[in-house]
C-alpha cells in the first residue's frame, strides 16, 4: 500500500488476520443459533422475546459487529489501492468513514434487538 509504513502494513495485516478469526468464530455460532431458531419453529416475536435483556446475546453481536468494523475496512483499503487505483489519505479516510458507518448502524441494531 503506497503511502503507509511497512510496520503500519504489518499491523493492518494482523488486525484483518485476527478480526477474521473472531468473524469466523461469530458466523459458525450464528448459523448456530439460525438453525436451533428454525428446527424449533420460533417466530420472530418469539425471537426477540428471547433476546430482549439479554446481555450474553448483546456481547456476543456487540462482538462480531466490532470484528466486522475492523475486518472490512482493511479488505476495502486494498480493493481501492489495487482495483481503483485509489490511493492515499483519502483512500484510508474513507475507509476509516465506512468502519464508522457499520460500527454506528450494526451496535444500533444489536441496541435494538437487544434493549
């Protein structure tokens, strides 16, 4: 990635290698509980009746949005640099607006479901 340090590269790599670990971890626990809600024919109402207060639930979504805010950003860092040939501050501010975005709207709807 032009413009950023090869130490800052390094760390960015390790966070998108981390976060994918956690986001695997999340999506087999939630496919999971996908299963268990269908095969136990529970509404939606049901669903959230479940959920509502419930903070295990909350942490672990509150969880696998953050992974998810670190994850992408880094992934759409390298498709601006290496399809769209779009690189430097601006590339990386943008980015660093998309991580914002999912992180307000993904811990908004855990809020909801949740609270």
């Amino acid at each position: 990635m032009q413009g950023l340090s090869l130490r800052t590269q390094a760390r960015l790599w390790y966070w998108q290698r981390m976060s994918a670990t956690v986001l695997a971890l999340c999506v087999f626990v939630h496919l999971g509980v996908i299963l268990y809600a269908v095969h136990s024919g529970l509404s939606a109402a049901s669903l959230l009746g479940r959920t509502r207060g419930n903070l295990v639930f909350g942490a672990f979504y509150a969880l696998f949005v953050l992974a998810c805010t670190i994850h992408v950003p880094v992934g759409l860092l390298r498709i601006a640099e290496e399809w769209l040939h779009w690189r430097g501050k601006s590339a990386q501010l943008a980015c660093l607006a998309f991580s914002a975005v999912l992180a307000v709207m993904g811990l908004r709807a855990v809020y909801g479901v949740v609270m």
